[in-house]
C-alpha cells in the first residue's frame, strides 16, 4: 500500500509511524515544503549546543524569505523588539510576511509558522499538560481520551521529573505554591510542568522533537526504515482526485518540473493554515473548510527574583552550583527549572507556565530591582478551552498573578 503523507511535523510523523508499524504491507514518502535543518532529522533545535549553528537552524526554517536574514516578518531573538510591527520567535516566520510566496492574513496578522522537516516540532517548548474541563473535546468518552493521551505521551517521552533533584525547582515551587495555592481547587496546584524530553545521566535533557516521534522510521538500524522515504523541499502542490478519492499527489521539487506521485491514501498534515490552503488548492471543499479555526491566546512577561522574598527557600550559592553543574555538562538551554499552574474552572482558566532562567531572556533596565540576584522568571500564560476561558486569559490578571509569585 502506497502512502503518501504531506508535511512532517508531529502529526504527520505519527500517522507515518502508525502507518508503518501496523502494517506490513505499507511504504510511505513523506514531503516536506522546508530544508532539513537537524541531523537526525526533525530534531528539537534546543538540543543543538553550538549558538551559530542553532542559529542557522533557526533561520533555515523561517520560509521563503530565511536566506534574507532578520527581515520585519520573519523569526527574531527573543531580546529584539521592533516597536510597531508583527514579529515572529526565532525559528518560525509570519504567514503574511510581504513579497513573493506570501500569504494574507489581514484578519489573523500575527499568525506564524515554521517551514522545515519536522515542523513546529524542531521548535516547540516541550510543554505536555494533559487537558482538563472543559479543555477536553466533550464527545470522546474519557476512557478513550485517557488512553490516546497516555499512546501520546509515550510517543513524545513525557516526563513529570525533568528537573527533579533541582534546588532551584524545589525552592521556587515552595515560593510559588506559598503564594497562591491557596486560591486554586484541590490537586490544581503549582506542580512541576510534564514535559517532552529524555533525563540525562548528567542531569540536563534531551528534548522531545519530531525526530522522537518518527523514532525507528529514521534509524537506519530498524527494518521499518526500509518503507519510509523522507523528501524534504518539495512542496506538494495539489492532491489529486478520482471519482471522490485521492490517488495521489502533484509535487514541485526544488530546481525540478512538477511530479506526479501515486498513492492509495494521502494524509494532508501541513498544519492548521497550509492544511485547508491545500484542499482548497485541490478543489477539495467540504463545508467545514476554513471554518472553526481558533488562536491560543498567551500573555509573556518576566521577572526578576528577590532573593529576600524567598524566605530562604533558594539561595544564590544555590543556584550558582546548579548552574556551574549544568555548564560542566555541556549544555545550552538556558532553562533550569519548569513549574505550572494547571488550568482549572472556573477560576483558572488559562494554564500557567513558570521557567527559571539564568539570564533574563529580554533586557532588563539597569534600575530594576533584583536584577543582581542573576536570576529570571519568566512566565507564560496562554488560554484554551472554551470561549469564555479564552477571554479570561487577561493580561492584567496574569501580571497581577505574575506579581504575586515572585514579587519583586
């Protein structure tokens, strides 16, 4: 059975890797629109260690324009800020960045994607809370839900202990939970953040990418490689159709005439915006196409700690032998520690991430207290769920909230 899956973020590797390892008889070609930017491919861009080459990386997948450098439109440092405009984090590229092969966008002008094997997935945080109230899609049973969260969290190697043993995680989440706990429903408290990532002996991670979730597909060692055949830059161009079924697709090679390809099933993965562009491309039009589509609001701000408001709960001499541990490790993440706020109803609807980082990830002004403390929170609040919770999502509420953590 020919199988031919477009795009190679998560979910098209899962289907590929689904596909593969259910049936014998199953060979699939996947095709990628963007560079491969990893080796192995699809790999988390945390992991790289060298700053120039994860750079690279990064650029590599910013779409069309990437080979222009930090264009208004394409991924940008953290630490930069062009006052006025819509910008995009390093590794992704807005969706209507101007110029040749740019989209519109003008009702959704902040939208931003990545354009490389392995998709969002060489980008993404990591973060795996499972969903809960009325984040939960209502028509699945809860069984069934449970048991394709817990098929999923294997797939992406989540862990509850990525920083477990962390002075610095012990502390703040004592700091943090002293602050607010009280306010939250019981079992909803600060906890550490589930993430996606493999413990080194060494004591720093492995980060989850989609080169995890293609897993054996990749490894030339597994017998299941022989069936998968990965062809980065070639965007598929149309699906093509016969009496009502897909047999294949139309494929643009980089510096090659366009290609058939036959297939017996087509999954079109290419992510929520590229995805319905397609299908619509192909003059396949259902009536839901184009509709539903909702953002995932989120609110960032960073903070730093007063060592004197943690009633000794941290240290610095604390923190400067956890970082001098992870330096002799070698790694580059700049993170140290994850703790969460989980969303919960109805007075927490919007979940709540809190990273320790030992340089502030924007410029802090020399006036601001704490500062000398060496020592940054960062937190991320981002709403899902209903309407109604996505509106709550405030960034009022969340500064306010922020503030009352780690008080400065």
């Amino acid at each position: 059975m020919r199988v031919v899956v477009i795009g190679s973020g998560p979910v098209g590797s899962a289907f590929a890797r689904r596909l593969i390892e259910g049936s014998p008889s199953v060979e699939v070609t996947m095709f990628e629109r963007g560079p491969t930017v990893t080796d192995p491919p699809g790999m988390n861009v945390r992991n790289i260690v060298d700053p120039e080459e994860k750079l690279r990386a990064r650029r590599a997948s910013q779409g069309p324009k990437s080979g222009e450098g930090d264009s208004v439109g394409l991924g940008i440092p953290i630490t930069t800020v062009i006052e006025g405009t819509y910008t995009a984090r390093a590794g992704t590229h807005l969706v209507d960045f101007g110029g040749p092969g740019s989209g519109h966008s003008s009702e959704f002008p902040a939208a931003a994607i990545a354009t490389c094997v392995g998709g969002q997935g060489a980008h993404w945080t990591c973060a795996t809370p499972r969903p809960q109230f009325s984040e939960r899609i209502p028509f699945i049973p809860t069984d069934e839900w449970d048991a394709l969260v817990e098929r999923a969290e294997a797939v992406l190697h989540t862990t509850h202990t990525a920083f477990e043993g962390s002075a610095i995680a012990a502390g703040l989440q004592a700091a943090v939970s002293a602050a607010v706990d009280a306010d939250l429903p019981p079992g909803f408290g600060v906890s550490p953040l589930p993430v996606a990532g493999d413990l080194q002996p060494d004591g720093s991670m492995r980060w989850t990418g989609t080169d995890t979730v293609l897993g054996p597909l990749i490894d030339s060692g597994s017998d299941l490689s022989t069936r998968f055949t990965l062809r980065p830059e070639t965007p598929v161009i149309r699906i093509v159709t016969e009496a009502g079924r897909a047999t294949g697709v139309i494929v643009q090679p980089k510096g090659a005439p366009e290609e058939f390809v036959a297939a017996d099933l087509v999954v079109a993965a290419a992510d929520a915006l590229r995805t319905p562009q397609l299908l619509w491309a192909s003059g396949i039009r259902p009536p839901a196409l184009g509709h539903y589509l909702s953002d995932h609001p989120g609110v960032f701000s960073v903070v730093a700690i007063d060592g004197d408001k943690l009633d000794g709960r941290l240290t610095l001499d604390q923190i400067e032998a956890e970082r001098a541990r992870m330096a002799a490790a070698g790694t580059s993440d700049p993170v140290a520690a994850v703790l969460r706020v989980p969303y919960s109803e109805p007075d927490h609807p919007y979940s709540s991430q809190i990273l320790y980082m030992y340089e502030s990830p924007c410029p802090f002004r020399r006036t601001t207290p704490s500062t000398a403390t060496r020592g940054a929170m960062p937190t991320w609040a981002s709403g899902s769920g209903s309407s109604h919770a996505t509106r709550t999502a405030s960034p009022s509420m969340t500064t306010s909230w922020t503030m009352r953590a780690c008080p400065t």
